[in-house]
C-alpha cells in the first residue's frame, strides 16, 4: 500500500504543475471531477488506516491519551476534527460496508459518508438491520442529487420511504438523536497565532445558533455607502461589540463588567508623556495606537519597575468617563458622534478628545462617544474631532477627503 500511494502522489504531484488553462471547457470539467472522485477515495483509504491504528492502540502505544489526540499531533488536525474521523471510521467498519464502499467509489463524499452513517444509525436502532440496509442504498443514490444539509434533512423523513409503517415513531427518535449529537459536537476552539491575534473556530448548538444570529446578525449591516468591510470582517466587529456591551453590563462573574486594563510596564513619565506599546495581562503585545485608542474606556495600571525588573510601584486604578459622566455624555451626544453614524449610546465607547495620557483631563468639554468602529477609525486615520461653540462634537475630515476641512457633524442624535 505505501508503494502505491507513493505512485500516487507522484502522479497528483505531476498535474499541480500541469497548464490548466490549456485545457478546453469539457476537459477542465472533466479534470476537476476526477479530482474530486480522487479525493473521497483517498478518505476512504485514510478512514480505513485510521480504524487500523485505533483498533491496534497505536495511539496508546506512542504515548498519546487518545487515537484523536495521536491524529491531532501526526495530521495537525483539531481534536473535534480528528474525533469525528476516528468515529466516522469505526462506524463505516462496523456494519456499514455499503457506505464504506460508495466512498471508495467516489460517489459520495466524505462530509456525505458522516450524515448517512449518523442516519443509518438512527434507522438500524429504530428499525433493525433490514431496514438500515434499504436506508443505505437510498441515501447513497440521493448523494447524487443533494449536498450533506440537504441530505440529512431527507434523512429525518427516510423512513417514510423504507418503512413507512415505524415513520413516525422513528422521526422523533431520529430528532433526539440529532439533538444528542449537536450537544456531543458543540465546541468553541481559541487558538493563539504567533502574532497575537487569535483564531476561533467551533461548533453551536441549534439553540445558541439562534440566539449568536439574533444578537449578531443586527450589527452585521454596513455602516454606510462608504463601509468597504466585507461580510466577515463586519461580524469581527459585530462580535467585538457584543463582548464591550457585556463587559459594561456588571453582570458578568468574576472580572466581568470592568473595561479593560492595560499593564504598561515603563516608567510612569514616559506613560503620562507619549503611550508606547503596551502589554495586556494575557501577554498579548498591543501597538502604541491601540494602547491610546484603549486608554480612552479602560482602567489604566501604570507599573514602575526597577532596574532588576522589580515592581517598585502600581499606580491606582483611575475609572475613566463611567458614572454620572457617562450619563452626561450620553445625554449631550445621544450616540456616536461621528457623522453617518446611527450607532446607540450602549454601543459606544467614551473617547478623549484631548488623549488623557498627554494630560487631557476627564470631563464632558473632553469626551466624545464613538462606536467600536469609528473609535479605531479616529485613532488610525487623519480625521479630528473638536467641541463646536456650542458644545456639541463636529468632526474636521483629512485634506485627501476635503480639501476645504469643513467641520462635520451627525444628525442622526440631534434632539432639536
């Protein structure tokens, strides 16, 4: 076997080179389906090797816990990615031969292979071997025609056609199963990147699906006809901006409902005169700009070091813009501030005009609200923000947008 995947590969290795834009239409067709039947054929393989290394205890031999924790260090999967293989290839060995061979075929693939083995499951439970077998050769035609959503839909109503005589019965023990299996998978994966950012991947539950889309789908618009963010980073920021409304909250345990705090380890004179880069208390290294932008809503902890490393001091925690300030500023400016923008004031956070860390103090004649968004567009953009003659914020726009600089304002809060 390994001499043969070894021609194998040499053989895939020999058409990622190959012109594909010599290729007339029908023949790029043609190319991309045996690709694609090569591929669900090569999961079979990988299916049956990985039921071969669990069944043995390769895993356990080598020192790893699990069979899927042994995948995740040797194919540098997810845990819940390599669980779900290792499971899929257990049941394809056990009592499954026709969905094991559809695949080997390539006639189905293997996102398709995991709905009918879940399906065939259910219907064998409920309705015996016979019955499970006639599910088998349906579903494995229905592959032709459907996706792995659709076709475990059909699959709630399979035995309307195989055994319509348990129909009923069986659906809902095939809704509780599938109820069973979303509370198994459901899983949020945080995974640090070498350059501070994070990675988030996971699985929801119907119901937490339902109540991410009702929380997140409102602030998922675009801001205006100028918002060139696409559909994924406007979900970045809808969910940046669910976390902040949280944290304000109070109601969250332990640490929650506090802004956050940002350890600048320098010496208090080089704080209070220009921001250098800071470090958050997860270790994550923050830009000098950040560290301003986040300086405006957060609690700031200076710590003066001595010249062995030693904490020789942390300064008080000092509140910014909270209380009865906010409440003022809420008032005065009714939402963000920024022209064009309909964001509400729970949605906002307080921005020093004048940066507190170059020494603007922190009053209303001082303060602004500006939405998550439009925040870190002041502080990384040429735009300038300033209180008018009668007290209200008006936005002075960079000369590349105006030449003439005329003073802006939003009319979306005005309360006359």
């Amino acid at each position: 076997m390994v001499e043969e995947l070894a021609q194998a590969d040499d053989a895939v290795a020999a058409c990622v080179d190959d012109a594909t834009w010599a290729l007339a239409d029908d023949e790029l067709v043609a190319a991309l389906d045996a690709a694609h039947r090569l591929e669900q054929r090569l999961a079979a393989v990988t299916l049956a090797l990985v039921r071969e290394i669990d069944g043995r205890g390769t895993a356990r031999a080598q020192g790893a816990s699990s069979t899927a924790v042994w995948l995740r260090e040797r194919l540098r999967l997810t845990v819940p990615a390599a669980r779900r293989l290792v499971d899929l290839a257990a049941a394809l060995d056990t009592g499954n031969p026709g969905i094991r061979q559809a695949l080997a075929d390539g006639r189905i693939t293997l996102d398709q292979a995991r709905v009918i083995a879940d399906t065939v499951t259910t219907v064998h439970t409920s309705a015996g071997a016979q019955v499970a077998d006639k599910a088998v050769g349906v579903l494995t035609d229905w592959a032709g025609q459907f996706d792995p959503t659709l076709l475990r839909k059909l699959g709630t109503r399979i035995l309307d056609h195989v055994a319509p005589d348990i129909a009923d019965a069986a659906a809902q023990a095939a809704l509780e199963a599938d109820a069973r299996r979303a509370t198994r998978d459901r899983h949020v994966t945080i995974s640090a990147l070498a350059d501070g950012r994070l990675r988030l991947t996971g699985i929801l539950d119907s119901e937490t699906a339902g109540l991410l889309r009702a929380a997140i789908d409102p602030l998922t618009a675009p801001s205006g006809p100028d918002d060139q963010r696409c559909a994924g980073q406007r979900r970045h920021d809808a969910l940046a901006d669910l976390c902040r409304l949280s944290l304000r909250t109070g109601e969250l345990p332990e640490h929650g409902g506090d802004p956050a705090q940002i350890i600048v380890t320098t010496s208090f004179d080089a704080l209070a005169g220009q921001l250098r880069a800071g470090t958050l208390d997860t270790g994550l290294h923050l830009t000098p700009k950040t560290v301003r932008r986040l300086a405006c809503d957060a609690a700031i902890l200076p710590a003066v070091l001595g010249g062995t490393g030693q904490v020789l001091d942390v300064g008080r925690q000092r509140r910014l813009i909270t209380g009865p300030l906010r409440r003022a500023l809420v008032l005065r400016d009714g939402g963000c501030a920024f022209p064009g923008c309909d964001r509400p004031p729970r949605w906002c956070d307080a921005h020093h005009i004048h940066h507190w860390a170059d020494g603007g103090p922190t009053n209303l004649d001082n303060a602004v609200l500006l939405c998550g968004h439009h925040h870190r567009h002041l502080h990384h953009n040429d735009w300038t923000v300033r209180l008018s003659d009668d007290n209200h914020p008006e936005f002075i726009p960079p000369a590349w947008l105006d030449p003439d600089q005329l003073p802006r304002r939003n009319h979306y809060h005005r309360r006359t």
